[in-house]
C-alpha cells in the first residue's frame, strides 16, 4: 500500500513552524523541490522594491502585533 500524504500548506518558509519543517522533512524530495522553486518564483514575480532594507524593517516594527 502507497502512503498518501495529506497536502498541507507550510505556514511560513521564512519563519516555519516545528511542525512545518517537520512536515516538509516528511516530502519526498521533488516534493520539496517544487516546494521551493514555487517560493522562489514567489520571489521573483513580486519584482524590486524602491525601499530600502531599513526602510522595510522600520514599517514591520511600527505595526502593532
């Protein structure tokens, strides 16, 4: 019998949870590749930002948690 995996959604590939990198860890290996290179492409089509890394980080500490 094959194991089916529930698909799930990582919370976070920045800051992932126990659970996601353990969960993660659990994929066959393409699985996580196209994980990834889902994430990356993420990355790449949300374009440049005119910010400035400070700029960025400042606006994330004044929002209220």
């Amino acid at each position: 019998m094959t194991e089916q995996k529930t698909a799930r959604k990582i919370s976070s590939f920045a800051a992932p949870t126990e659970d996601d990198l353990a969960y993660f860890d659990s994929l066959p290996e393409s699985e996580r590749r196209a994980l990834l290179r889902a994430e990356i492409d993420k990355g790449v089509a949300s374009g440049l930002s005119e910010r400035t890394f400070d700029e960025i980080v400042a606006e994330a500490r004044a929002k209220p948690p």
